[in-house]
C-alpha cells in the first residue's frame, strides 16, 4: 500500500483539520484510505434533468437547470428564520428553503448565474419548493467527473448540519482520485480475477465511487464484496487449521463400557437420524489429534442433551471428566436433572455447582473434583471460579453460547493443560449465512429432524377483540387437564411499564379465572430467586392452571404438561424470541396451541413476523426472515455485532457471493496453508495487514 494513502484526512484538499476532525468522529474516517473505502449506499440517476412544469410530489430527488433571481430571510416562529430563495427556469417558478446553516449559504448563493438544483420537491399553498438543495453552478457540473449513477453517501445529523452534504463527499471522493488514482494495488492473485472474470482493483474502486453505467457499477460491487468475504473467510479458516494444527486435543480412541451399555441397554428413544449423524461428527473429530470446536445447532426439542450426554460418555470411558456450563440457574437446575435421569443406571457421580450451592456441598465438589471420582459436573457461571480445579477435564460442553462472553470461555480452556475438547450448544438457530461468518473458525453440526411423535405447534393469530373466544379455548384446556402459559413483553427501558402490563393483566386473568376453581402462578424478574424457584415448581407439578410471566421463561424450562402458549402484545417481540417462547409448549404428547395476541394498528415488519409464526414451525425459516428483517447486528446482540462491520458486502443479500468465497478461500489454503506461493504474495501482505486489525474475528470462540 502506498504511504500516500496514509495520509491524515485533514491534509486533503478541502478538509482542513475542523471539518477533518468531524470525519474522523462521525464516520471513522481518519486517512486517505479509509475515505477510499466509505462505499456509497445507494445511487440516483442523473441522467434526467427536469423543467419546473413537470415537478410533482416525488420521494426520489430530481435536477434541474436554472438561476436563482433574488434571496431573502423570513422569520417564523420564536427567534427562528429561513432562507427563501426564487428559481425560474423557461417553464416557470419555484422555491429554495434552507433552515440551518443560514449564513454561509446566502454568502454562497449567485444570482443570475444559470446553475443545477438537486434534491426533493414538495408542494405548499400551490408552489413546488425544495428544501436544502444541492446546488452547482452549470459549467462546474459538466466539468466534474460526476456519473450518470450518482453515489449517495451514509451520513449523520450532526455532518448535514455542519454542512457536509452528500456533494461535499462527492467533491472530496473526486480530489482524493484525483492525487491518488495510480496508487491501487492488486490484492488478488491473476489466477482468480480471470477465472471469475473480476474487473481490476483501481478499476473497482473507480466505478464504485464514479460509475459510468449500471454495468460497470455491478461488476464494482461484485468485485469489491468478493474480496471483503474472501479475506474474511481466509481469517477465520486459518484460525481453524491453526486450532487443528497447533492446538492438540486428547485422542479419545475407546468407545468403551459406558458409551455402549447406554446406547444399546438405556436409550430411552432411538435416535433420529440427524442425531447419529452428528454423533458420529463428535466421534471422529474428538478421536483424532486435535482439540474439538463443535458448534451444535439444534431447534427446541430436536434432542441436543441426549447427543451431548453420549459425547460426555465418550470422555468417561477415556478417563476423562466433563462438565456442562449453562447461562441460568434454571437452566443448569434442568439439565442436571435430565442428565440425572439418563445416567442412573450407569454408576457415574454427576454433581451441580451453582451461586446458590451450600458450602459444604461446594467442599465435596472441590474434593471429588480434584481426585477425579466426580465424572460430570454441570453449572453456571460458577465453574469458572479458580477453586474449581478438575482432576483431567476432557470435554466442556457450553448451552446457549451466546449468552456466555469469549474471556469466561477460555476460563475453561485453562482448567487443563491440555485444552478440552469443546462443545457448544444452541437452540437458536442460526441461518447458514450468518453462521460462515459468525463461527467460520467452528465446525457445525445441525440436527434438522424433531423426533417421531412430536405434533407440530399450531399457532394461530388473534386480535385483543377475539379474547372471549381465546379465554373459552383456555377453560376448554384446564379442563382437559392441560396447562397455560401467558407471556407478557419485556422491555428494558420502562420496567415500571413492563410490571404495570404483567400484574393488570394477571389480576384481570385472576377475575376470569377464579379461585377455587383455577389456580395461576406469576413469573418476573424483580422476583427472588428463590420464590422464582417455588413458583416455577408449583406450576411444574401441576398445583397451578397458568402461569403468567414475563420473558423470564424464554429459554428452557421444561413442563410438558403445559399445551398453550399465549403470548400477548406478541407485535413487541422478534421473531426469534416468538420462536424460544413458542419451544416452552409442544413438549408432551397432546396437540398443543401457540396464540399470538395483537392490537389492529401492525406495521409491516409486525405482520410479516405474525405472518411467518403461524406458517412455519421451522426454526431455521424464521431464522432466515429475522435475519432480513432486523439485519445480522441485532440478531446475534451486541457482544458478537462487530464481526458484521462490513464495508460493502451484506451477508444476507449476498449469501452466494459468500458461498463462493468460502469456497475459493478452502481451495487455496488446501492447496498452499501459508501463502507462500510466489502469486499469493501480495495476497499474502493484505492478509497480514487485516489480521492487524483487532477485529472480533480474531477471538470470537
């Protein structure tokens, strides 16, 4: 890269250190290369220009060609002004407003001088008006290297107030080709650019910045997103080969006396196919010489404990300890119950470690621990604490992995010196797409069947206008013998609000559902813990009819009694947490109901997730709508968003260009690990130059 394009923004003609200094804060444009790469998000065609008589109300932004014949301040409102200025043309007149920025405009402004206009037209008291146009004098804008495809630019309030409008950017772009042009260097090798007949680098970034048609501004943007996802892709599959290469695991070579005495004498269902699938992924990747990094993704009751649990055995009969981390205490209350039930008749010691353990009970954990009579050991958070020291731990397997930061999950790498093989668990489904760049340095497993005899959740959409008909379904319900759960929203910014919400609508279901005869629990966050416990428990042993609750119980609490689900305000939800909520019912024999309550006023994000709840069961469908609909930041959260700062390429729009570049990134690195190859040399220097860059990529898992 040439050190011109290292070059402090401010030093650019036209930036000077104040507006240099907004750049930097506002967009992270700090060096002549980062403004290179602030790609436009959209493009408008300048190809027509307009005459005043043909204007009309439009959203999209016209030009046209006139002057400006005389300027003047209006006041309005309390201290507050306008400036107004008349354009003609030869077919009549209209107005120019702007409302900030006042002064330096009207210095700015020429009259007389025949000019182009851009921007917005609206229509007020009959006069078409456009308000903070962009504005060039005619002879200025036949001469710039301006396109027929003019680049729109992401901007911020703060920028158009301070006056960078989207044509300062253009001007900018055109200063910085204009000093920098022959500075581009090739970052792909010539081998690749033909076989997929890609346009040169320079070329690229020209026409992505100045396209001189719709042709040239595809094969740009195919070109520039390519080789984002190619780079990406490079990163985080040499991360796995190094973790395969570098990092050794413990060869479990048995398959012995505890593994097939369960698989053949106590399996209490046989498994699915999906499920011995993956089985046997876990099996080979943990008998060879490496250290396992499994991503598991399975819907709600697609069977991952069973699968977990056989790969735990896996690790007993090579004498080794395992132990299983989960987010909650309810959660990690459930799994050592389930894994309890499994391994009773097999003489393994399984213990829980939670906030709430007693310490005697901790004292006797820390002994069988570090003398190795304690097999298995399931948690929360509590497992990382440095007094728990395992004897020989093998395998960590983690629930829900996205609740857990990366620092606490290289806590349980360190407990050995070995590292353990590592097991990752989750119920949300991830679409494929997202999960190539989130967990690229992972291997992935998917169980994609439910086990026989699972009846599908029938969800159905209803109005708050249909609750006597919903209600009436309820009784019919409790007097089946079944139970209900009815969900309220949470949302963070108005707790008080949220409690309002959950306890009028438990006591307005307490009046429809009386004592005696009904009987509800009530589940929230501003609970003790331990009353959450005795409310949860009463519920699951069926003392209570309903449990009203908030999104306390969206991930794993497990009663398979329970067959209606209602979920009310269900339009304040996502998608995927509609999903988790509607996993709670479904998980007993009967036929069991998911029903979504909304008021009329949806927007269309709202009827779309209402839309894809009632047609599909499908956790991986509504997966893939989540991820159009909110985009791939929200979904995984915060903690993982900043693996998504792409520059150009969107994973969701362009899965198969990431496809393909996965692929091409494997084919290489089979072929040449370390980029030594002569033709991957300048390959090889972007490469370095990226993995600089502290990104999430890096130490995501």
């Amino acid at each position: 890269m040439s050190n011109l394009l290292l070059t402090p923004i401010e030093y650019l003609k036209g930036v000077g250190p104040n507006r240099g200094e907004l750049l930097r804060k506002e967009l992270g444009i700090h060096k002549y290369r980062d403004l290179v790469n602030f790609f436009p998000n959209r493009y408008i065609d300048r190809t027509r220009y307009y005459k005043i008589n043909e204007l009309q109300n439009a959203t999209t932004e016209m030009q046209i060609i006139g002057k400006i014949v005389n300027i003047k301040t209006v006041e309005f409102g309390k201290n507050q002004k306008r400036l107004v200025a008349t354009f003609v043309d030869d077919t009549g007149q209209m107005e120019l407003v702007w409302f900030q920025g006042i002064k330096w405009i009207k210095e700015a402004l020429k009259i007389n001088e025949v000019s182009v206009i851009f921007g917005k037209c609206t229509s007020f008291n009959g006069m078409f008006n456009m308000s903070h146009p962009e504005i060039e004098v005619l002879a200025e804008h036949q001469k710039s290297l301006r396109s027929a495809m003019q680049p729109v630019y992401p901007s911020t309030e703060k920028l158009a107030n301070r006056g960078i409008t989207n044509r300062v950017i253009n001007k900018l772009m055109e200063q910085l080709f204009i000093e920098t042009q022959t500075l581009f260097i090739e970052t792909l090798p010539d081998y690749l650019i033909n076989e997929l007949k890609l346009i040169p680098k320079k070329a690229a970034l020209f026409n992505i910045h100045f396209p001189k048609s719709t042709e040239l501004l595809a094969k740009a943007q195919f070109r520039l997103k390519f080789e984002e996802l190619f780079f990406i892709q490079l990163q985080l599959i040499t991360k796995n080969l190094i973790q395969k290469h570098k990092i050794k695991g413990h060869p479990f070579t048995q398959v012995g006396h505890y593994f097939n005495e369960f698989y053949q004498d106590h399996l209490p269902f046989n498994l699915t196919n999906a499920q011995k699938r993956v089985i046997k992924e876990i099996r080979a990747d943990m008998g060879s010489n490496a250290q396992m990094n499994r991503l598991l993704q399975g819907d709600v009751g697609s069977g991952k404990t069973i699968v977990a649990f056989m790969s735990i055995l896996l690790a007993i009969d090579n004498g080794f300890q395992a132990c299983l981390m989960a987010p909650t205490e309810i959660l990690a209350n459930q799994h050592f119950v389930g894994l309890s039930e499994l391994a009773q008749t097999l003489n393994i010691n399984i213990k829980i470690l939670t906030g709430s353990s007693k310490i005697a009970a901790r004292r006797i954990i820390h002994e069988e621990l570090e003398n190795g009579s304690l097999h298995i050991l399931i948690g929360t958070h509590a497992l990382l604490e440095d007094k728990v020291k395992f004897k020989n731990l093998g395998l960590a397997v983690i629930d829900e992995q996205h609740r857990f930061g990366v620092e606490q999950r290289s806590k349980l790498w360190k407990k050995n010196t070995i590292p353990p093989h590592v097991l990752v668990m989750t119920a949300t489904p991830i679409p494929r797409t997202l999960a190539m760049s989130l967990y690229g340095d992972l291997d992935i497993s998917v169980i994609d069947e439910l086990p026989p005899g699972r009846k599908p959740i029938q969800t159905v959409h209803r109005f708050d206008s249909n609750r006597l008909k919903v209600w009436k379904f309820l009784r019919d319900e409790i007097a089946l013998g079944r139970q209900i759960y009815i969900v309220y929203p949470l949302i963070q910014e108005s707790e008080k609000m949220d409690y309002k919400d959950l306890m009028d609508g438990y006591e307005s279901i307490s009046r429809d559902f009386p004592l005696p005869q009904y009987s509800i629990s009530i589940l929230h966050g501003k609970m003790k813990p331990a009353d959450k416990d005795a409310e949860m428990k009463r519920f699951s042993e069926g003392k209570t009819n309903i449990m009203v609750a908030t999104t306390v119980i969206e991930v794993g609490v497990n009663v398979p009694n329970a067959s209606v689900m209602i979920i009310e305000s269900a339009e304040r939800f996502g998608l995927s947490q509609l999903h988790q909520l509607r996993g709670r019912v479904g998980r007993g024999a009967e036929q069991s109901y998911c029903i979504l309550m909304t008021s009329y006023k949806l927007s269309a994000d709202s009827k779309t997730r209402m839309e894809t709840m009632v047609q599909t069961n499908d956790g991986f469908e509504i997966a893939e709508v989540d991820l159009k609909l909110r985009g791939p930041g929200d979904l995984m959260g915060t903690q993982q968003s900043g693996v998504l700062n792409l520059q150009i390429a969107d994973i969701v729009k362009d899965r198969d260009i990431l496809a393909l570049a996965r692929n091409y990134a494997m084919t290489i690195l089979k072929k040449d690990s370390a980029l030594q190859l002569p033709e991957h040399a300048t390959m090889r220097s972007v490469y370095i130059e990226l993995t600089k860059k502290k990104n999430i990529w890096n130490y995501i898992s």
